[in-house]
C-alpha cells in the first residue's frame, strides 16, 4: 500500500488559518479511496466528510431505470458531504469513487464543534459550496448545449486539475456513465480527440498528449468553473517546518492502522 507524500495535500483543509487546521487535526482519519466505492447512496444519513488527498469521487445522479450522469467531480480542491454542513444531512445523489487514491475523513460531531464556532472554517466551506454549485450548473449547461467532443474534452481537463499525472485509468464505458451518454459516442469522440494527437487511449488508459490542444478545443464552461473556484477559494497557508514534519508522521501511523480496515464503515 503506497502512503501519501508530504507534498500531496487537500487544498481546503491547507487553506484552513494553523490554528484551526491544528484543532481538526486529531479527528482527520486517512483512508484509502478503492476504484468504485461508494461514499455514500442517495438518501443515506451522512456519518463521514471526505477531503480527497490524491484520488477523485464522482457526484453522480441515478435514475429510475438504472441510467446516470454526473453532476460534480471532487478531488483534492475541494471535499465531500456538503449536505452536513448545509443541514439536509443526506443527499438525492451518489457518490463513487472513480478515481482511486487516498482522502482524510472526519466524523460528523467532531467536524461541527468547529464549523459551528461561525469562524475561518465555516467561511471556506459556503464558498467552496458556491464553487462546487457553479460546477453543478455549468456541468448541466454544458450537457445540453456542447457537443460530446467539448464535453469529453471539459471532462479529462477537470480529471488532470485532480491528478498529478496525464494518465487516467478509466474505461470507455464509466465515462459515458459520467456524461450520461452512450458508450459508442464516448469512442466516437476520443477518436477525434486521438485522431487529432490530443490523446492517446488504450486498454482503460487515457494519456493527455497536449493538453493546450485539449483548452484550444474546449467549451467555455471548463474556465467559467475554474475561474469560479480560483476566485473563490484561497491559495494554501504554508505552515512552519516543524508542523508539518509531525503531521507528516502522525499521518502515516495512522495510515498504517487505517488502511486495514477500510472501506468498511464503522457505526457512527
């Protein structure tokens, strides 16, 4: 099992002043994100706030008849459960993972005690939730008037924002899941893209091969979302040597505790 290294981090918990990042701390579990786990169903009670560290989770909405399209993606910009904080306690979607890696997580009760102080970390996260509703909308816009090739293209730039590689592992067939398209039209358009020297895709893999080609070819709704959460969100605190250094090795004993029981839940 690969630990996370210390330069890999969750930009809103780094965002977060020391002294309130120091607080949550002891309470921030890390656990390892399996491709295709679920973190929560729809309707589910919420138990657990996720911080992705390196891996990606997909807010996806399910239909009736089995069919599905996302509305969100999440990875180390931002967290997951924002219906906690929000007061529904539950959510009308799922959340999967498809990006496989590592997140911190924290329980429910300890995570209020200091969101309900009103302070830094109750600021951050309504305007993390500003942003995450401006990907919502703009996703649900750009399904309905881009074509699948610009939504294709909007789709990976928003994965290698997420991932410190161009390599995505991922089949044809989960990213017409994610469009809510048809798996014949999600290859019809990664051979243009590949056709074009933008990519290269093979056995699950998807390599970004140019990725200014990619922003050239993309619709406007990818920079209305990252200009959204670069205006929004702050840049990370650079926190003293010292405290990172035990942070660094606290995280990794509790990792090593963490990784062997999970993705089990554990009764709240």
């Amino acid at each position: 099992m690969t630990e996370l290294q210390s330069h890999q981090k969750n930009h809103l918990l780094e965002a977060l002043p020391t002294e309130v990042y120091e607080r949550l701390f002891p309470f921030l579990e890390p656990v390892p994100l399996p491709l295709g786990y679920v973190l929560y169903e729809s309707g589910d009670a919420l138990h657990y706030l996720y911080f992705p560290v390196t891996g990606i989770a997909s807010l996806l909405y399910v239909m009736e008849n089995g069919s599905s399209a996302e509305i969100a993606m999440v990875g180390n910009e931002g967290m997951v459960g924002v219906a906690l904080f929000m007061g529904g306690g539950s959510m009308p979607n799922r959340a999967l993972v498809q990006s496989t890696g590592y997140a911190y997580r924290i329980r429910k009760q300890h995570f209020m005690l200091e969101f309900n102080r009103n302070g830094a970390l109750l600021r951050l996260l309504l305007r993390y939730t500003q942003a995450l509703i401006t990907q919502m909308a703009q996703t649900a816009v750009c399904n309905r008037h881009h074509s699948l090739d610009q939504q294709l293209c909007r789709w990976l730039l928003f994965n290698l924002d997420r991932l410190e590689s161009n390599t995505l592992t991922i089949t044809q067939e989960l990213i017409a899941h994610m469009l809510g398209v048809r798996r014949e039209g999600v290859t019809e358009a990664a051979g243009k893209l590949q056709r074009a020297g933008l990519i290269d895709h093979h056995r699950g893999q998807i390599t970004v091969l140019d990725r200014p080609g990619l922003e050239m070819r993309v619709c406007e709704c990818y920079q209305v979302v990252k200009t959204e959460f670069n205006r929004l969100l702050p840049a990370s605190n650079q926190r003293n040597t010292s405290t990172s250094n035990i942070n660094a090795l606290c995280y990794r004993d509790s990792f090593k505790k963490t990784a062997l029981r999970y993705p089990q839940e554990e009764s709240a």
